[in-house]
C-alpha cells in the first residue's frame, strides 16, 4: 500500500513539472527561465542579452 501512495506522488510531481514546462514554452518566449523570455521573441539566440541572427 505504502509503495503505491508513493508512486502517486511520484507521479503527481513528475505530471506538474511537465505541464508547467509545456505552458511556459508555450506562453514565454524561447528559454524557459530567462528574465528576456517576453522581450527577446525571436531576435537572440539565447538568453544572454546579446543580439545576434538566428540559425534557423
């Protein structure tokens, strides 16, 4: 018994980490995480500030 109320828990955890991963990739900009998430949008490559051309 013990074993399946910890394995919900597990489980429950690991469910709300992926769905807070999905909506803040799908509602921020492209780093999770990074304070020019909403500001950057597609012009920086990464998050450190710097603008640079995509890849893409």
């Amino acid at each position: 018994m013990e074993d399946i109320i910890i394995i919900l828990i597990l489980l429950c955890i690991t469910g709300s980490i992926i769905f807070y991963l999905y909506r803040a990739k799908k509602n921020s900009g492209t780093c999770i995480g990074c304070p020019y998430s909403k500001q950057c949008k597609k012009n920086y490559s990464s998050c450190n500030g710097k603008k640079t051309k995509n890849k893409k």
